[in-house]
C-alpha cells in the first residue's frame, strides 16, 4: 500500500478512493467495520506529494514523514527529533486523522496514525523510529483513553498527551509527572460531554493546556463521514483543512510535540521550597545573603482549571514585589533558587505556573497577582509591583508592559526578546544575560543590538535607551537562570549554577532599588557614557 500511495501524487482524490477500496477488497483494510470512514478530502492527504511522503505499514497504519523530520531549532534543536502517535476512536476509519497527521508532518514531526486503538500498535509504530527521542500521543475518544494509559506507562519517553474529546481515565492520574497534557473538547459534544471532560482536570498537571470549542461535537476531531455526534445526522458541521477550528487542533497538537522536551525541576531545585531547609539553625538549612529570611507558599490560582498555582516567597522585610513568568516548556518551580535569591534580598516573588508552559498566552497574568487581597502580598507597598521573566517569560513580560505598564513599576528580563516596540514606553525595564548565553545564533549581545539596533543588524530599534538597562554576567550562560538541566545548543557556563542565580537576583534587585530611589537613569546615562568612549 505505501508503494501504492507513495507513487499515485498525480492522481485526484476519487482515483486514491478507488485505490484504496480495491486494495481493502484484497484484504488489505476491512473498511466496512468502520461505522465513520474517511472522506474524500481525508483520503487525498495520504498520497504523497513534495511535502510529505505518506508510507502504510500493515498491522500498524499510516506514517507521515515531512521533508524535515527535525524540529526547527527552537523547538529543541536539529539532534533532538520527536513523534507522534494518532490514535482513532472506536468506529472512525483510521484515514480519517490523514489531514491532521499531515498538518503535523508539514511542521516537521513525524506521525504515524495507528489503525486501531490497541497498545501494541502503539509500541510498534514507536519502535518503526527508535531513534526518534520524544514521542507525544494523541487520542481520539476511547483512543484518547488508551493513549493515556499507555503514556501513563511509558513516560518519560513519552512527553506529551493530546486528548481530543477524550476525558483523563479514572485509573490514569497525571498530576504530579513532568508531561504536557494538552485537552481538547467540544461544547456541543453529546457523547464525551463537557462535563466529563473537566471533571477529570484534577487528574491532570497544573499547567496542562485546554481548549474548548463552542462549535464541535464528538466526531468533529476527524476528517469522516460522521459529523457532530454521529453518522447520517442532518448536520452541515464537518471538520477539513481549510477550517479555523482545524488549525487550532493542529496547533495544539503541534504545542505538544514542539514542547515535549518538558523540562523538569531538579531535586536540588525543590528543596527551596522547603521551609524547613528555609530556617536558620537546621544543618541543612540555605545559605542567606544577608539578615532577611524566606518563606514560602502555594497558592491556587483563582478561577483556573485545571488548577494552576502561584509559589510565592515572602521576605520577612518587603521592599517590593516581583512576579516572575518561567521560560516556555520550563517547569516553574526551576526558579525556586532565584526566587530565595531574590526574596533574601527583601522582594517577594510570585512565580506563576501558566498553561502549556507558555508565558505570553497568559501575558495579563500580572494582573491577578497585583489585584490580589491574598493577605501574603499585603506586606507589598502600593505601587511596588513589579514584572520579570526568564527567556521567553521575559518575551511575555515586555507584551504586557506594551499593554499593561502602568500598573507596574519596572520589569526585568532575564534572557529575554522584546515582545512590544517600547520605544516610547516610560517604564523602567531591564535585561540581564549571560555572555555565554548561546541559545539563538548571534551570541549574548543578541540580546542588546538585535532590540537597539534596526536591520540588517538587528530587529530594532524596541527599546527606550534612557530608561533600559543592559547587563552581562560574565561566564554565565542561559539554562542557569533555573535549575532544570541542559538546554541544546547553550554553552557550557564557567561559572557555577548558584553564583550565576545569586547574581541575576543581585542584579535584578539593585535595578529595582534604583528604580524605586530614582536612581535608574541617572546610571543608564553613566553607562551610556562609558560604552561611547
């Protein structure tokens, strides 16, 4: 068969129909046990073309494999590959899912749609690319239950868990493990409700990704002849690729894939959260930068769900507050180290789990902190909110200063891209990196030409110079800023993970004491002085 496709690019979509047909009559695909097959638009996406080459595999189902096979450089770097496995609700023909694996393909990952909910199939599609070292299964209905137990099974190899009108399984809890669970649903679905679907969030991580859409029912999530919630309904409703609703599936999907390095905190960085190792006098006990001492906090998000959470460190003196938004796939309590780093030196910082693991979806987050009558940020002076991020929480950081400045006193950015042209923007903001931060091409000062300076040297000019501060950490690098591991393809820092940390929080507070005193541009003009000459 995947000879069959693979050299049938010239043919329209009633001759592949034809194709397949004979071929299932020959024993290839028992296509009448299928109560929803494909349409006719679903079977043209298996033939192969200058995009996708499109194989069958009998006794497993559909590969699609993309003239890139690696993800692009941010999403991991061209050595870390990774797969995803679709996996069919009970009844809809396998070739249903073809779009969908090929808007997948197209964006460089490797898919395969197995041709039955079955474990086994599973394994084998994943053992067919060994080498590929992530995979992120995705499921429809009662395939989205399998799929979740068999990545409850096999994590960490498996990173990440679409669920596409399927709810979280009784017997699977996903809370607690480092996997991106991304949820999708529909409102007018009658055979998984709404209903089902969210009361199963508790048993999926904090910063697990949902999205709901108010016009899909149960069978939308496939290109078949079932539309709605079943087969020969008077519906109009049918999911293709030129749907809006389509996209947003394949870019959630994709969300997962791209994302599934899915760092994780280190050990190390957990005990920071232990107030216990937080108090003087215990063996164990962290090492203070001065005389002001830490406590710290879990705090449920208001109205999220699945439930998110703020880690909030108290200082026993509060000078100001800082909520803080993790870097994209990082897992947020990474930054429990900076976090005591700072707060030792008397700021409270919020950190803020975000969904998806994606600051600037969630950018005007800020505002909830900073609105907040929890009584553990009473102890913050009016108008001493401040805003910072690492990597890309820096990115969403200045997207909400663009729109939301006022309601902040300064911002900070720890390795972070200009989300906002700022060129006018009063507000205070510093960036603060290492000089052995390699993560994009164009070395550390990237992070100050490509924001000062317009084409072909950079993407500016985003930045107001009389009111950004500009400093590098020598020897540091940009995984450092939490505690979560390497990062492909940063260098190697020549400076420990705890002095890296303890200077980005030195920093990060002596900016923000000068803001507050008034001192910051004052500074900035000084050091604009000095790099002239």
């Amino acid at each position: 068969m995947g000879s069959a496709l693979g050299d049938s690019r010239a043919l329209g979509a009633a001759a592949v129909t034809a194709l397949l047909l004979m071929w299932a009559a020959a024993g290839g695909l028992a296509l009448a046990e299928y109560d929803c097959h494909a349409t006719s638009d679903a079977i043209s996406a298996l033939q192969s073309d200058g995009n996708v080459t499109v194989q069958h595999s009998p006794g497993i189902g559909y590969g699609f494999l993309g003239l890139k096979e690696d993800l692009p450089f941010l999403g991991g770097g061209g050595n870390v590959t990774r797969g995803v496995v679709i996996v069919p609700e009970d009844g809809v023909a396998p070739e249903a899912y073809a779009p969908l694996a090929r808007g997948l393909a197209v964006r460089g990952s490797y898919a395969v749609i197995v041709e039955k909910a079955c474990a086994g199939r599973i394994l084998r599609a994943m053992m067919q690319k060994s080498h590929l070292q992530y995979w992120t299964l995705a499921g429809h209905g009662r395939g989205g239950a399998l799929a979740a137990q068999v990545a409850r099974t096999l994590q960490p190899k498996v990173k990440g868990l679409v669920l596409m009108a399927a709810p979280m399984p009784p017997d699977v809890d996903m809370a607690d493990l480092n996997v991106i669970v991304v949820v999708l649903y529909g409102q007018k679905d009658n055979v998984v409700t709404s209903k089902a679907v969210e009361e199963s969030f508790s048993r999926m991580p904090g910063d697990s990704g949902v999205t709901h859409f108010l016009n899909l029912g149960h069978y939308d999530f496939a290109s078949s002849e079932c539309v709605g919630n079943g087969k020969g309904l008077d519906e109009k409703r049918r999911l293709d690729p030129m749907d809006q609703d389509f996209g947003t599936i394949v870019s959630q999907i994709f969300t997962a894939i791209a994302l599934s390095q899915w760092a994780v905190a280190s050990e190390k960085a957990l005990t920071f959260f232990d107030n216990e190792k937080l108090t003087p006098g215990h063996n164990v006990s962290k090492v203070y930068p001065g005389d002001i001492r830490v406590h710290c906090t879990q705090v449920p998000i208001p109205n999220t769900s699945p439930q998110r959470s703020w880690w909030v460190f108290t200082p026993t003196e509060i000078k100001g507050g800082l909520v803080y938004y993790p870097g994209a796939a990082v897992d947020a309590r990474a930054y429990f180290p900076l976090a005591f780093e700072i707060a030792a030196r008397g700021h409270l910082v919020v950190i803020v789990q975000m969904p998806t693991r994606i600051a600037s979806v969630r950018y005007q987050d800020a505002n909830t902190v900073i609105a907040s009558e929890h009584p553990l940020f009473s102890g913050v002076p009016k108008g001493k909110w401040a805003l910072g991020g690492h990597s890309a929480g820096g990115f969403a950081t200045t997207q909400y200063v663009g729109k939301f400045g006022d309601r902040i006193y300064a911002a900070v950015m720890h390795a972070g891209g200009w989300g906002a042209n700022l060129t006018e923007n009063p507000l205070p903001i510093a960036n603060i990196y290492g000089t052995l931060d390699d993560l994009t091409p164009g070395g550390y000062d990237r992070y100050r030409y490509r924001n000062t300076d317009p084409p072909p040297k950079g993407q500016g000019p985003l930045v107001n110079l009389k009111t950004s501060r500009f400093v590098a950490i020598e020897g540091a690098n940009h995984y450092q800023v939490g505690d979560y591991g390497y990062q492909s393809p940063d260098q190697i820092p020549i400076i420990s993970m705890e002095q890296q940390v303890a200077e980005f929080a030195r920093e990060t507070v002596s900016f923000l004491d000068d803001v507050a005193s008034g001192k910051v541009l004052q500074r900035n003009k000084q050091q604009s002085e000095t790099a002239s000459l």
